[in-house]
C-alpha cells in the first residue's frame, strides 16, 4: 500500500469518526502531574498512577491509531488503551505474547494455535492478523482475525515434532506495510529448507512468505547470522507523519555465545541486486558517552527494542537479565543530549532499573514503547505497565 492510499485511508477513518472519540478521549497530557524526583539535569522520572491490571503484561506498543496497547500473556488478551491510561476493551488471542500495528491499523499479533496432527495434539506458534475496522466503528470491541500465519505451514506442507518448538518473538512493519517477523528453534543449519529456525523473516502485505534474511559480512553470505532474536524495529514508528522508508532494522538478541547481542542491519540495493549488511560499531568515545549501544555485554537478556519517532529519535532496549531500561540516541550513544546552558558536552545517562517493586524498578521487564514524550514499560513479573517522562520535558 502506498503512501496517499495509507493517508486516504487515515483520513477517511478520522472523518467517519470526528464526532465519536473514535480513538479514545483527545490526548490531553494536563493529567501528569511534575513528580518528586532527584534533582538531576535529566532523568526519567514514574508517572502517576501505575497501571496495574494486568496478570502477565508481555508487550506494550504505540499504535498508529494514537492508542496504546498492552498484551497480558497471563489473561492472553490484547488491551486497548488512550494516551491519559484509560482503557478501552480487550480482545482474546490464543498464547498472544507480543503485538504490533501496521499502518493501516490491523493488529499483527503473535499468539498460538491448537491443532491435531497425525492423532497427536500440538500447539504451534501463529501470526493473528486482527481488523479493528468493523461495520459498526472501529476499536478493539469490533476486533476480528482476518489470517493466521502459523508455522511451519506457510512455507511448507510437511510437519515434524521438532516445528511445534519454534516460535515467533516479534514484529516489524515497514511503510509499505510489508514486515519482518523473529523467529526462533532449535535447528539451525543455515542450509535447511525455510531457513534455519533462528531467523529474520520476510513477508509482503498480503501475509505471503517471502524469505529469510541472509546477511552478506565481510563479503560472506551467511543464511545464519541471527541467533535467539527477541525483538525488531524499522523505521516505520507511529506517528504517521514521521514514518520512516528505509528497510533497515535493528535487532536484540539472546545470543548466549556472542557478547554484542544488539544488531544494525542495512538494505543496500547495489547494481548486481539488494544486500543485507551488519551496521558499523559505534566508536567507544567516553568523551561523547559513558556507553554505547554496541559495546561488548552491554546487554545479558535483552527482550525488545523500540524507539521514538518524534526528532529526538531515541533508542530503547529492555533487559530481563538486569530488569533495566537502557536509552540510546540515534547514533548509539547512551543518555540524551545535555539541556541547553549547562556548558556540558557529554551524554547525560538515563537508564535505569534494577530488580524490586518500585516505581523505577523492575521483575522481567518485557516491553517497551514511547509516545507523546512518554514511555512506558511493560513489567511482566509485577503485573503492571510502568509510565515515565523525561524531567527536561515537563513544562
């Protein structure tokens, strides 16, 4: 889908639905209150209340639609929220552990499914692909699964015991609306048919398979270069406007035997075809940082990505192994920029964490998410979605 159709369609939907709060009450962010908090130049300070009415929340993402989402894998359903926290409905999907929203507001959501194969029960990994356009307005109170992608099905009609261990981790969508899907198993010869179950896939609008990324380093191509991938993001971040086209992606990783398990791949198109590369090192310059997103064992257990597509376009990352948010610029470096008139040059860090139930701690921190200045932070082992704001953004 192109871009005028992608805006037509945005237009269409908001003049259906100007008069109905169609995406939720206006974002009116007078309800953040400027909390107490360390004086600092800058930090990420909690946002009042938490949001706790979740049993196992595994997921949060900023939708296209302006909403927020919430997967709690322990009630396996998808929970629509408006940006002021009130929540809208919910949706029930098999096993759901991970969801994101292509830019023509289907939900992509990666759940389960039942099924009987040769007289023997298996429940497999499955991409739900959920309308929230129904006949009588939009929202997830009118959700309804339009395809199921569940593997290994839909690039062979074969089937072993060893395909009921593989699962899908996470969801990219590019502006164009095809995407990248993470996939991980335990067999992993890169000479396979489909590709080896650690894989980057590839599929077109139309949920079709198209293959697995193979990534040419060093003049090698290798058809294994992901190892245990948990999270993928492009270019293309909410909000519309500011969508990114590049085909690029970023990538963590649990790759227990490499210590870089983050990953910057580029889309090269050359005059003998197009080519995935490994993205360049950041230059470890303690001058400019005090870390750096590719440094060696930055990160243990890494379980998603996500950034802001606002101009600061900041870099997320969530680890379950040290329950902390780490925060990156664009080019890698970790804090952000120093305010203005304070003389400094250096990155001020701002991630944060450690194990424990307080406002700025976490228990298996399982996503990650940013809009409108805030960022919210899916903490899977306490059963709430943590919000927080930069001090530097509160008026």
């Amino acid at each position: 889908m192109n871009k005028s159709v992608i805006l037509s369609c945005v237009i269409g939907l908001l003049t259906l639905v100007g008069c109905e709060n169609y995406f939720g009450d206006k974002t009116d962010l007078d309800f953040i209150e400027l909390p107490d908090f360390e004086i600092r130049e800058a930090a990420y300070v909690p946002i009042q209340p938490i949001l706790d009415q979740f049993s196992r929340p595994t997921d949060v993402i900023a939708g296209f639609d302006n909403l927020i989402y919430v997967v709690d894998n322990g009630t396996q359903e998808i929970i629509a929220f408006d940006e002021s926290g009130r929540e809208l409905g919910r949706y029930g999907v098999p096993g759901v552990t991970d969801v994101y929203q292509d830019r023509s507001f289907d939900l992509l959501a990666i759940g389960t499914k039942d099924t009987v194969i040769a007289g023997t029960d298996y429940t497999l990994t499955c991409l739900y692909r959920i309308n929230l356009k129904g006949l009588l307005g939009y929202g997830i109170q009118h959700a309804r699964v339009t395809s199921e992608i569940v593997h290994p099905f839909y690039f062979k009609n074969s089937f072993s015991a060893s395909d009921a261990e593989v699962r899908f981790t996470s969801v990219a969508v590019m502006a164009g609306n095809d995407y990248y899907v993470t996939r991980t198993g335990n067999r992993n010869n890169p000479n396979q048919f489909g590709g080896p179950d650690d894989a980057v896939l590839l599929f077109d609008t139309e949920d079709t398979f198209i293959s697995p990324i193979a990534v040419n380093a060093s003049g090698t191509l290798f058809r294994d270069f992901f190892k245990k991938p948990t999270g993928i993001i492009s270019s293309a971040i909410p909000p519309q406007q500011n969508v990114g086209f590049s085909r690029n992606f970023l990538v963590v990783t649990q790759d227990e035997e490499s210590p870089f398990r983050f990953r910057e791949i580029q889309y090269v198109e050359t005059d003998f075809g197009v080519d995935y590369v490994p993205g360049e090192r950041v230059p470890e310059d303690t001058s400019r940082a005090e870390g750096f997103i590719t440094e060696a064992d930055k990160f243990i257990k890494p379980s998603d990505i996500s950034g802001s597509n606002d101009g600061t376009n900041f870099i997320f990352v969530v680890d379950t192994e040290t329950d902390s948010l780490y925060q990156f610029t664009s080019n890698g470096l970790e804090g952000v920029p120093p305010p203005p008139g304070t003389g400094e040059t250096k990155q001020i860090k701002v991630s944060f964490g450690g194990e424990g139930v307080g406002a700025v701690q976490f228990n298996d921190p399982m996503g990650v998410a940013y809009a409108n200045q805030i960022l919210y932070i899916a903490d899977s082992g306490n059963g709430r979605v943590l919000r927080f704001k930069l001090t530097t953004d509160f008026d």
